[in-house]
C-alpha cells in the first residue's frame, strides 16, 4: 500500500520527555527534516525579554508585544560542526540563549498569547506543506498538523524528567537546583495543559509513549518502526 499522506510525523508530550531526542532521531535515520516548535515559542519570548516587553516584576506588555510579532524573523541553521539544527532570530544564532532559565521561567506565560500561537502555527504548517517532516511540541497533533500521519504523545514519570532537565542543565554550567529545576518543569506542563488556546493534550489519535523505563534506542526503534509502517517505507 503506497501512503498518499505528506510524511508529517507529530511528537507531543510534556517537557523534558525526550520529544527531540525521538524526533532528531527519526529524522536522522528517515532522512526527514526536523522542526522543534518550542524553539520558535523560546525565541519569541527572547525577542520579549530583549525588547522590555517583560518588565522587572515579570509582567508581560501583550499588546506591545503582539504589534512588534512581525518584526520578528526565525529561522533555523544547520551547524555542520556539530550536526545540530541551530535556532535564529533576526539573523542571530540564539540557540544558546533560547535555553536559559530566564527564558524557560516566561516562555510558557509567552505561548499561552493567543496571537504569538497564531503567528507561530503558520509558519509551522508552511514548513510541513510538502511533508517529510517531524515536528515536536505542545500541539502538533492537534492544532499544526491534525492529519500527521504519525502521532505520537510522550510521557515520563515527573522525577524522571526532571532529573534529565537538571543534568542537561549542568551540562551547560546552569546551577539551578534539582528542586528549582522540578518545580519550574511541574509550574510549566501546569500552564501549558490549562491554557485556553491549544493547550497541551493527547490527540485522540496519537500514540502514548511512556519512556520513563526505555532507553533511546529502544524508543527510536520503536518509533521507528511505526513510522515506516505507516509510511509504507
Ligand atoms: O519544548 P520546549 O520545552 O522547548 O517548549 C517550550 C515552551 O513552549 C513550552 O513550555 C510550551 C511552549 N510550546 C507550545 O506552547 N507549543 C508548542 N508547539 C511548543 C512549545
């Protein structure tokens, strides 16, 4: 059976729940193009912070944020140095800062802006008009492309990922506390499941994933296999 479907694989789940990893690797071994969606909601909420559209307290200017949205321009870059997909904003390479707490402590506040989500979605579905693509986020099977051929939610236990945020963060020389970096995980999947607009949810017909006990090659054989399955490769 030939698939007619654009190749459109969709990887939701709650934070640090190794959406990426399981895209990246999917797009790696498919020859797919790979798309994180969170980067783009970190890179509005950069161009936020940089703008003074969050004042010291934290309180968000929406409206004076909503009328600069277009001036805002992201792309991505493939470094070939480390064979990474790197975040730009207006021409500057922001993959970096797009990862920092101060950014992580607003981004989900930033996401819940019903016209940043309308900006961003566009430019997501025009990346995935001629298929082969994974995309991972929040609502990808449910808002950006509810006709993926693949869906898939991922989930983990709440020690489990937090524990894989912390030692990413340590990684980078972050010295968050695990409690911080928990509770700011927890604070976050909270706002991003309660918000009006697109909040994060499993799409009927995705595929749960829980990895809490899976390694990386056993859930990318996995998905794998689903994918080609379904993709008739
Ligand atoms: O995947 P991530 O942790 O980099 O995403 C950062 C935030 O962006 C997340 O807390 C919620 C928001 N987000 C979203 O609302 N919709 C998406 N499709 C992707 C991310």
């Amino acid at each position: 059976l030939t698939q007619t479907k654009p190749l459109v694989v969709a990887i939701d789940g709650y934070s640090s729940t190794g959406k990426s990893t399981i895209a990246k690797g999917l797009a790696a071994n498919l020859g797919l193009i790979y798309v994180d969606s969170g980067a783009m909601y970190r890179a509005v909420t950069l161009f936020a912070i940089r703008n003074k559209f969050i004042d010291a307290d934290g309180k968000v200017a929406k409206k004076e944020l909503v009328d600069a949205l277009s001036e805002i321009e992201i792309s991505f870059t493939f470094n070939s140095s480390t064979g990474k997909s790197e975040t730009m904003l207006n021409g500057e390479n922001v993959e970096a800062e797009i990862r920092t707490p101060a950014v992580a402590a607003k981004v989900s506040e930033i996401s819940a802006i019903s016209e940043v989500r309308t900006f961003l979605v566009r430019k997501q579905k025009m990346m995935g008009q001629k298929g082969g693509i994974v995309m991972d986020g929040r609502d990808i099977g449910t808002v950006v492309f509810p006709d993926a051929l693949v869906k898939i939610f991922t989930t983990a236990t709440d020690d489990i990922r937090a524990r894989r945020r912390y030692d990413e963060l340590q990684s980078k020389g972050d010295t968050s506390s695990f409690e911080e970096v928990k509770a700011n995980l927890l604070h976050r999947d909270r706002l991003d499941e309660s918000r009006s607009d697109s909040p994060l949810k499993q799409a009927e017909d995705a595929i749960l994933l829980d990895n809490s006990e899976l390694s990386l090659e056993e859930q990318l054989a996995w998905a794998e296999q689903l994918v080609r399955e379904r993709a008739g490769l």
